[in-house]
C-alpha cells in the first residue's frame, strides 16, 4: 500500500518534497490521482495566474542542455523573485540528459531554491512525452511557479508532441542543418 497525502498546501508552499510525491502519485497511482487532479484544477481556477509552460525540443547534440542550463541561470541571476521549475522528459528508460542537466543546475547553485527539476521517463517508446506530462504541469502550475520548462530529448514524435503541452515551443537544431 501507498500512503501519499495529498497536500495542497505544502504544494502551493512548493515543498519539493510534497510536489515531488504528488507527481510521482500521478504517475504511479493515477486512479487515486484523480480525485487530487479535480482539487489541483480547482485551485487553479481561483489564481490569478498561472506560469506559462516554454516547450524545448530539439536534436541529440544540438546543445539544448547547455541552453536550457544557462537560460535557467540568467532567469535566476535577472529575476530574483521569480521561481522556475522544470519538467524533464527521457524517452528512453535511461535517465540520462534530465539527470545530468538536474546534477549540473545543483551543482552550480546549492542556493537554487528557486529551481523545481523532475524528470520523468516515458514507458513507451514510442511515446515521446509522457501522459503524465499534464498533470506534473498542473501541479507545478497550482504550486505557483512563474516559469514551468518541458524539456525533451527530440525523438520523433515530441517535436509535434511538445507543442500541444506548452505555450511556447522552441527547437533547438545543430548548425549542419543551414538556413
């Protein structure tokens, strides 16, 4: 048995630890998720408003870690009272890329409070962005950051796939693929 309690509080406190589990009670107990998603979309309703969600896709190689690492870096260093959080998704069963750009972002900055990173794998292959996706950004957008990232690796389908989860979707491409 699980016993996660869902705290809507803890979560608009944005304790990483509550959003952490609430995410993860998403992804592995969506059933007694639902319940949690109709008080998640309820909050919702009541906000002023909710964090936009930027969409980064792009090729193997292309440098979008490092990309999305130093955009990460200048939001903190330009907006010091602004929160981001990102949303990293692995298609394969690897935690690769979400990883490493996670252990970098805390390695730079022990002082990142600001910063929410998750990870999450697709169990599909052929799935590109996971049917979690939504409700991690639900959660991240009731929790009140002002800034919620989707990365994912470019395989397929995500590209097309990425928009329909983000406001904004940016492809990053290596240079070999001209104008």
């Amino acid at each position: 048995g699980h016993n996660i309690t869902f705290n809507l509080e803890q979560i608009i406190a944005k304790n990483p630890t509550t959003i952490a589990q609430t995410i993860s009670c998403a992804e592995n107990y969506p059933e007694d998720f639902a319940a949690y998603r109709t008080q998640l979309q309820e909050h919702l309703s009541k906000m002023d408003k909710t964090a936009p969600v930027l969409g980064i896709t792009g090729t193997g190689g292309a440098g979008k870690s490092s990309l999305v690492d130093e955009f990460v870096r200048r939001f903190l260093f330009d907006l010091k009272d602004k929160n981001i959080a990102i949303i990293s998704v692995d298609p394969s069963k690897r935690k690769t890329g979400g990883a490493l750009l996670g252990d970098r972002i805390r390695m730079n900055s022990i002082k990142f409070s600001r910063v929410y990173m998750r990870s999450l794998a697709t169990r599909q292959s052929n799935l590109a962005l996971s049917k979690h996706v939504d409700d991690a950004v639900l959660i991240l957008k009731a929790a009140g950051f002002d800034l919620i990232i989707l990365e994912t690796s470019g395989i397929g389908q995500s590209d097309t796939e990425i928009t329909e989860h983000s406001n904004l979707a940016m492809y990053v491409m290596t240079p070999e693929y001209g104008a």
